[in-house]
C-alpha cells in the first residue's frame, strides 16, 4: 500500500494485515500441512525465461536463504507458496509478459496471404482490443473473491462489499510489480483475504461462496481457453484449501476454533453457503490427504446428531434429515461416519436411541408422547371418526419419513463391507440393549421407546424384502448355524422352544468358526426386533386399555368427590357449632384440582398414546411386509424341524421326526411367538389384507406343531397356535368362513391332519402345567369347536373322526370322555349361577330402601355372577353343538361301553335341569345376556338323544341310571317341544317312540336286577360292585371290568391296585369268565323277559 495514504481512508470493518514475521509464520505451517515447500528463489527469479509447460519442484528456504539480504530480497516475492498439481502449472504475471500473445498469433494465423491486387478493398472494424491473461486474472480474481487492492474501493460494482487487501498490495508495490491479482500472489491472496473476515462470523460464510463462485465461472469456460482454466483451477484448489483449513487449522486465520461445518450443513441447497455436492466431492478427493478431513465430517454428523436428539416429529426435523441423507450419497462420507468413536458407543437402550450417531434419527416417531398428544388433542372427547382422520394423517407421514430412513441404512449396507459391518453391529445393538422391553413391568428409563423400536423393525423388514419371493427360493440361504457363529443376536438369556439352559448352553457351546452371509444376519436381526420392537409396542395395547378403564373409573369417582368438596366450601358449614375454618376447604379444593388435573393428564396420554399405537400398526403396507417375512420364518422353522426341503408347494410328513433336531429346540421362543403374534394381530384389525397375504404355510405351521406338540414346551405358546387357526375362521367381507376357512375345508394336508391334531391338543389341554390350566382348557377347546365347526361340512372329517374312533379306541375314548367332563362341569357351573342371579335381581328390585353400600355390594355379586355365567353358558353351547356333530355323524362310536354311561348320565341329569321340577330356578332376567335359551338348550339335548336312539346300548344306559332318569322328565320335555314348536311332527313321535324304549328298558333292567338276586363274587368288578361284562386282567394280576380300568385310566395312568404306571395296552382279556358271565346273564335275563311279557298278558285279560 501507499505509505503516504491516511489510514483512515481505509475501509473501518478490514483488519490490520499481520505483521511479515506472523505471516512467514503462518506460510510455514501451512506448507507444512500441505506436504511441500515454496520454490527457491533461483528458480522463480528464472520464471520468465522458463519454457512454457516447464515445472519445478520447490523446496523449502533454508536458514541461510532466509538469513541473507539476498535471501529476504528473494523471499519478497515467494508469494506463490502453494504448489499447484504438476501437470497444471500455475500462470504467473512474470510468465505472462515473456510469453508471446497466442490470441494475436491466432488472430495472424487467420490473415489471408493472397497478393493485395486480389482482395477487395474493405475497411476494418473497430475492435476492442483484447483482454490480455493478466486483467483476466486480476478481474477474475478480484470478482469471485470480491476482494480489491485499491483502498478507496468499496463494492464490486454489483454491490457487494469488497475487502482491501493492503498486506498484498504492500508486497506488490516492494517488488515494484503492477497493483494487480495474479496466480503467483494467489496464495497469500487467499489467506489475507479468509484472515481479514470479521472473527465472529464464521469463515465458511465467506469461503463456501467464493468455491461456488468458481466453480460456476470455471463450468462456463470454453474448452480451448486454457489460460483462464489454470487460472480458475488453481484458484478452485487453493479455495477449497482454505476451507480445510478453516475447519482443520483455524489459528492459520487468527481464530481460536474451527467452524462448525454441522451449521453449513443443515443449511439448504438454495443458500450460497451451504455444503453442495460438488463441493463434497472435492473434498472426498483429498480425504487422503489428512485423516483429518473424514474425521471432521464424522464429527460435524455427531453434533447434527445430538442437536436432533432432543427434538420430535413435532421439530423442525427436516434439515437434519436432509443433512444424513446428503451424506448417504457419498459412500465415503458413510464410512467415517460409522468409524466415528459415538456410532457404536452405546451400552443402554436410552443410550443407544440418543447416544448413537443414528439413534436420534430412528428415534423421531409419531408415537413419541408430545406428537400423539398434537395428533389425538384432548383424547377423552375426540369422537371416532376424527381419530380415524389423524391415524391416517400419521401413517403417512410415518411412510415418507420411515423411506427415507431406509435409503440412509440401505446406503449404509451397499457401502462397503466394513460399513456394512458396523451397520449391523448397530442394528444389533438396538436389539441387544432392549431385552427389558419384553418384561412383565417395563421401566421405560431403560429401554429404548416404542417409536425407535418401530423404525429399527420396519427398516430390517426391508433389509428382508429382496429375498422373501413368493416360492422361497433363498430361504435355504438362511443358515441354521447362525446362532453358533458368533451371532450378533444374543439369545443366552432368552426361553428356549423346547431346551433348558443347560441343554442350550451345551449345545451353542460347540461353536462354527464359518461367518454368516447377509441374509442370515438381516434375517435374525428382522425376527429379534420384531420381538423386542413392535412385538413389545403392540402387547402395550392390552396395557393400555387395562390403564384406560382404571383411570376413567378412578377420575369419575374424583370428580364426584369435586362436586361434594365445592359444595361443602360454598356452604361452610358448622361443625359441632363451630363454623368451619374459611381457607381450609378452598384450600383442600385446590389440592383436589392438582391431583384430578395429574390423573387426567395421565389418562388423556393413555389414550392418545392408544390411538397413535394403532394408527400405526393399523398400515397395511407395514403389516403385509411384516406377514411376508413372517411366512418366510414360517417356513424356515418347518424346514428346520421336519429336516426336509419343505416349501409350501411340497407335502409335509407328519407326524415330525423324532428326536427333534438340537438346533430347533434350542432356538428362541420368541421365533414361533412373533408369527403367532403377528398373524393374530392381522387377523383382528386388518382381514382385508389376509387373502393375498396367507398360504398354506400358516396352516401347516399350525398343524405340524399340533400334532407333534412335544416340539414346543410351552403350553400357552402352542395354545397359541388353536388361536390363530381360531382367528383364520372368523367371518369378514364376503369370506364367511374366515381368511383360512376354505383353506382348511378343501386342503388335503389339512383334511389328512387337521382333526386329529385338534383332538390331540384337546386332550393336552386339560394338563398345561399352568397354574391357570383348569380355566385355560375351556378358552382353548372353545376355539377347537369353532375351528371343527367350520369345517365340518366336508365329510372328510367325518370319515377321519370314525377313523380315530376305529384305530385309535383310546385316544378316541379319551377324547369324549374329556368332552363329557367338559359339558358336566360348564352345563353345572352356568345353571347353578341362575337362580343365584335371579334372587339377586329380585332383591335390588324389590328393596328400594337398601342402603347405597348393600346396593353396592349386591351389584358387585351381581356383575361377578353374570360374567361366570355368560362364559360358561356360551361353552356350554358350544360344547354341546359338539356332540351334536359327533352324534350324528358317528353314533356307534359314543356307544361304546367305555363311554356310554357316562354319556347317558350327563345327558339325564341335564334334562332334569331343564325340564323337571327345578327348571323354574332358571328364570332370570334378559336370559340372552348370559348367551342362555333354555328352549333351545332343552331342543339340543333331545337332539342328541334322538341321534342315539337306534343303539340299545344307550337306551339301556339312560334307562339304568338310577340318580337322574325320570319318565315323567322326558314327558315334560316332550311336550314343552311341542308347545314351544321347537320340534316338528316327525322329530316328536320319534322321541315319543324313544320314551317308551327308556320305560321298556328301565322295566327289563329292574325285573333283571331282582331276577339276577346276588352276583357271584367272581363275576363282580371289585371296584364299583357291578357284574362286569368285559374282564380284564391287570398287570397286578386282578381282574375288574374293561370299561371301569379304562375311566380310571383316563385320569390316572396308574394300576388301581399297587400304583405302579400301566396303560390300557397292558390288560390282558379273560375271555373265557367273560363267556361265564355272559352266559349266566343271558339266562337270567331270558327268565326276566318270560316273567315281564307274561305280566303283561295277564293284564291285558284282565
């Protein structure tokens, strides 16, 4: 600059140009950063007799250079102390005045050489002459960095601010060179320029414009103007130099901190200062360069990432978003991002969510608390519809959001292998850290949230959905191993299918060094959140409803109390002729209100957060993704126990081999549990999604592990498998028998297989070992009619259930022995309930003057009442529609001598109920509340009776019960029948025909009994007394009767007579006291009959 100017000419916001010594100081180290050195001084004094092209290769000064005037002189001007790329030598001033003007050579070149005589007189244009490389460098220069080495200069002209430069001006003006910008004073140009921005702005906000403005003006360029393209390159290089520096270097610039590139890169495109992506793929290139550079971008994700976690869906989220997914664009970027210390640092589930680089991003859901609130505002009075309306705005959003989501992860898998890696090794941790969610009291202070979970879980269904195709092409790519390779799932802790802890450890003990491919990890990372992820989400529901209905019972409660404490405040009364102290009720009052507004709060949350759960796992493309992958575990775990290349278009063999492959039974419950619970789940809310959803795998699922129930050790979990049959039958739409119905009526896996695992697990059923396995069995062979049921009309079945009663006696035998007790217990428990009901009903009624807490408490038996009743009424219906069905398809088989007394009683005693003297006990009010029609009851029971009438066996049976069989009971049914026209002509004289059957058989079997006088004592049964029919003898070597061995056997497998384990494959027949007795009875009988008739016939002639 010029000594002699004021220096208050100078612009007031430029700072002073540091000192020569600083900036000899600051050179050095840069140079140092950058891994060369200036040129020496004989070499750039030669620089103007230097061959054009020519390079040097410079080197640092040496102490002495720099020590010698000589040496100062020279190093006035080493301004140029960046190097640029070899093959691009910069174009310096010097050089540019001993180079000869190559657009005048081409201007020459373009003369035509004709004789003068030949060419027409023209006359010459004006042209302006043109702009040598030395102005351009300077305007250039001077416009895209808008900086000025005149201090009068203010702006560009285009009014923009420009900067005066006076260290470099002084320089140029020491070496007596032209007051211009060239590419050798390029360098320190730049670094005059960055240090003389005001220090609390940030140096990007400066730098990041100036890339952008050459990068613009160098894509402008014609290919042939290479002068101006080395001159825009170098300045391109040493832009982008510098802005490293500012984020790496920052005391370079005077500054104490480097520049949070996290505030540049939440910026948007459209802003000059933003982080484009050109300008990040220039950087990348010079990653290797200094580890620095990845480092500093991994960082600057970091901070993006801790600002969002502190944020909803609620927030302004979006630029954070947009910042990740810019990232995911450059592979490069996503592999420092995952090699960054916090990608993995987690060892909590809270910590994971917002401690991990990608936690706060999959964090962000609309089932966070504050968004279901701003969804669902003032839940308690938002009317159906309006829920409906917000749920649906919620999915979509969750939709758009959860994809991009996806393209962030799925750029993070197609990376590289190392960043697909720690990709995995973080969706692991996600599962890994949150097995508490699946606890019976969850803390959520230790555990992830619902949202997080969801994201993670729909993001590895996606990872799945390449190959899960719909014939299963890939699922023998999903290793059976996988738990013995070092797995990044860990299931030490969990329950097992059908191993103990020891069993299990054994066996994962034996370890395979092999590593599994993708699909395995991705495949049982999938079935782990599922588990731990929107597995746990949904079983919130019952939770919530639980929580719901308390709290809604509670507030109502507490606001009736409000009411009484305003009331009591208005009045302030007197107590014992005191009056009441002023402030003390108000002020009770207001503690009232805080505690009723808590509980309100608490309870519009419960609802809300209700609302958002269901809006979200009411999507049915979410849902139908889930089902695919479920099918594909489906069928992986079939493969898996039958040993067998099963797939869906191939034939099961059932039942399963036995023993069970080590690696089924020790695989985690929770594999079976989320099909179960995912299909159950569907099947409720969303049905219309079934159809294209379900095959014949699910069927086969069902069945398999049925029928060979000894694969699974928990008892709820393969009661769980009934349900889903159960719920595939429940009507819908146009499907009236359900999702699965017509699958099971026509499927010959299942018309081979269906009835005989039903009838197998119901008998299981009465033995879960839960303590609650007494009420379970009903709920569970509840749904076991319902599924026979539906099937019934193909007379498959019933062909199969003659079968079972044919070939397999006693699993048949004790099949209906089970239904007997079943229909005794239910039948009993939900008629004795009515009259209980019914002098209840009579005393709230009748008793108006009863005080409010009698009335209460009454009310409260009353409900406790109704509630047993209506259960047991409603299985009692459905038990006895089951033996209508089995009845009338298979008479014979309930008539054998194991079963049919015990049918014959049951069937007495329950028609005495309902017709005989009693039956007026039954009346209560609205009886359809408890799923009670007597008359429909009563027309059920004859029913059966009529579909048995043509065995003699069982006539004889009704007729020998002592305890129930009354004629005068059958009488009134019949005629409640006809008075009610519940039966019609046919059906009534048939019972009547039965009726005298029973009389005439009841008059044999008492002449029979006084005609037989005393049983021989080796003919009778020694346990009941009774003249045996069928001795057999006992491993103990006693004889009793085949049909009492066989009761006793079916609730305890154990010789009557020394305790010892017995089946009833172990009586041996004694045929020939069986001939004995029949022939001694058939002689007393034929006495008995002679002696009835003749009775008779005296009568008659009489």
């Amino acid at each position: 600059m010029d000594p002699s100017q004021d220096p208050s000419q100078l612009p007031a916001a430029t700072p002073d140009a540091p000192d020569r010594n600083t900036m000899e100081q600051i050179r050095l180290r840069r140079l140092a950063k950058l891994g060369t050195a200036s040129p020496k001084p004989s070499e750039e004094s030669g620089s103007s007799t230097k061959p054009e092209g020519s390079s040097t290769t410079p080197s640092a000064p040496t102490p002495e250079q720099r020590a010698s005037p000589a040496a100062q002189a020279s190093e006035k001007r080493k301004i140029n102390v960046t190097p640029t790329p070899a093959d691009k030598p910069p174009v310096s001033s010097s050089q540019s005045s001993t180079i000869p003007d190559r657009s005048h050579k081409r201007a020459a070149a373009k003369i035509d050489d004709r004789p003068q005589a030949t060419q027409p007189a023209t006359k010459k244009p004006n042209m302006a002459p043109e702009e040598s490389i030395d102005d351009y460098t300077h305007r250039t220069v001077s416009s895209l960095f808008r900086i000025t080495l005149n201090p009068s200069q203010t702006d560009d002209g285009h009014g923009h601010q420009t900067t005066f430069l006076p260290g470099v001006a002084s320089e140029l003006a020491e070496v007596g060179a032209p007051a211009k910008f060239t590419v050798a004073v390029l360098d320190t140009t730049l670094l005059e320029a960055a240090t003389a921005q005001p220090h609390a702005t940030p140096l990007l906000r400066y730098l990041l414009p100036c890339w952008k403005r050459v990068s613009r003006t160098l894509a402008l360029l014609k290919h042939d103007e290479k002068q101006k393209r080395e001159v825009l390159e170098e300045a391109k290089r040493l832009c982008m130099s510098y802005c490293l520096f500012a984020l790496t270097i920052p005391d370079l610039f005077g500054r104490p901190q480097p520049d949070d590139l996290a505030t540049f890169l939440l910026r948007s495109q459209e802003h000059e200062d933003s982080i484009s992506i050109d300008f990040t793929k220039d950087v990348i290139s010079r990653f290797p360069e200094d580890e620095q550079y990845p480092a500093v971008f991994a960082d600057a994700m970091a901070v993006i990432s801790v600002k969002l976690s502190d944020m909803s869906m609620e927030s302004d989220y979006r630029p954070y978003l947009n910042a990740l997914s810019f990232y995911a664009k450059f592979p490069p970027l996503l592999r420092a991002v995952s090699e960054h210390e916090t990608f993995l640092s987690a060892t909590t589930g809270p910590e994971v969510e917002r401690k991990t680089i990608l936690g706060p991003f999959f964090r962000l859901s609309p089932l966070q608390s504050e968004v279901s609130l701003t969804y669902f505002p003032n839940p308690r009075s938002l009317d159906k519809g309006r829920a409906a309306q917000s749920q649906d705005a919620l999915r979509a959003i969750l939709r758009v959001y959860q994809d991009e989501l996806f393209a962030i992860a799925n750029a993070f898998i197609r990376s590289d292998s190392d960043t697909r890696n720690r990709m995995l090794d973080w969706c692991a941790l996600g599962v890994n850290t949150n097995h508490k969610r699946r606890a019976i009291q969850v803390d959520p202070r230790e555990v992830s949230s619902d949202g997080f979970m969801v994201n993670l879980t729909v993001i590895l269904d996606r990872f799945c959905s390449p190959f899960m195709d719909t014939t299963f092409s890939k699922v023998d790519r999903i290793e059976v191993d996988y738990f013995r390779r070092n797995p990044r799932v860990s299931i030490k802790d969990e329950t097992k299918i059908n191993a103990d802890q020891a069993a299990s450890d054994a066996f994962y003990a034996n370890a395979d060094s092999k590593s599994s491919n993708f699909i395995s990890e991705v495949f049982f990372l999938a079935l782990a959140a599922h588990h731990y992820g929107s597995g746990a989400t949904n079983s919130k529901l019952k939770s919530l409803d639980r929580d719901i209905k308390f709290y809604e019972k509670h507030i109502t409660a507490m606001e009736a109390e409000r009411y009484k404490l305003a009331n009591v405040s208005v009045r302030n009364p007197t107590l014992n002729g005191v009056i009441a102290n002023d402030n003390e009720n108000p002020a009770r009052l207001a503690m009232f209100e805080v505690s009723l507004k808590r509980h309100t709060d608490v309870l519009e949350k419960a609802i809300a957060s209700k609302n958002a759960i269901e809006g979200v796992f009411l999507d049915d493309k979410m849902q139908e993704l889930s089902l695919r992958f479920m099918k594909y575990v489906a069928v992986w775990m079939l493969r898996l126990a039958s040993q067998s290349a099963y797939t869906p278009e191939k034939d099961l063999a059932l039942p399963l081999p036995s023993p069970q492959p080590e690696a089924f039974a020790c695989l985690p419950e929770y594999a079976l549990q989320d099909v179960v619970d995912n299909f159950k789940f569907v099947y409720r809310y969303l049905p219309q999604i079934m159809p294209s959803a379900v095959g014949s795998e699910m069927i086969a699922l069902c069945i398999a592990f049925l029928q060979s129930s000894e694969f699974i050790k928990n008892p709820y979990l393969k009661s769980s498998l009934v349900t889903l049959l159960f719920s595939g039958t429940w009507p819908f739409s146009h499907f009236k028998k359900g999702v699965l119905g017509d699958q099971l009526y026509g499927s010959k896996f299942a018309n081979k297989h269906l009835l005989r695992a039903l009838m197998k697990f119901y008998i299981e059923a009465e033995s879960t070992g839960a303590h609650t396995q007494f009420y379970d069995k009903f709920n569970i062979r509840y749904e076991i009619f319902q599924v026979i049921k539906c099937v019934w009309g193909n007379d498959v079945y019933r062909e199969q259930l003659a079968r079972e009663s044919k070939v397999n006696r006693q699993f048949f035998v004790q099949f209906v022995n089970l239904l007997l007790n079943d229909a005794t217990y239910v039948l009993d428990e939900a008629l004795t309930k009515f009259p209980k009901i019914h002098q209840l009903q009579a005393e709230l009624e009748q008793n108006p003057g009863m005080t409010p807490e009698d009335r209460e408490k009454k009310l409260e038996e009353l409900q406790t009442l109704e509630g047993q009743a209506g259960s047991y009424m409603q299985l009692a219906n459905e038990t006895l529609a089951m033996m209508k069905l089995f009845t009338s398809a298979l008479a014979d088989a309930f008539t054998m001598p194991e079963i049919v007394q015990r049918l014959a009683s049951m069937l007495n005693y329950n028609l005495e109920t309902l017709a005989g003297p009693k039956m007026g006990q039954l009346k209560v009010n609205d009886p359809s509340k408890y799923h009670f029609q007597p008359r429909v009851l009563l027309s059920d029971f004859v029913d059966i009776y009529l579909n048995l009438a043509n065995s003699q066996a069982f006539i004889d049976a009704v007729a020998a019960d002592g305890r129930s069989y009354k004629p005068e009971t059958f009488d009134k049914a019949g005629f409640i029948l006809m008075k009610r026209h519940m039966k019609d002509d046919v059906e009534l004289r048939r019972f009547d025909a039965l009726k005298n059957s029973f009389k005439e058989s009841k008059a044999i079997a008492d002449q029979a009994e006084l005609d037989l006088g005393e049983i021989p004592a080796d003919f009778e049964d020694p346990i009941l007394g009774d003249l045996m029919k069928d001795p057999v003898m006992l491993p103990s070597q006693h004889v009793v009767d085949r049909s009492t061995i066989m009761q006793h056997l079916l609730s305890d497998p154990k010789d009557p007579f020394t305790r010892q384990p017995m089946t009833i494959e172990d009586v041996v027949p004694d045929q020939a006291l069986r001939e004995r007795i029949e022939a001694w009875k058939a002689e007393k009988i034929e006495a008995a009959k002679a002696k009835v008739l003749g009775d008779s016939m005296d009568t008659t002639e009489g």
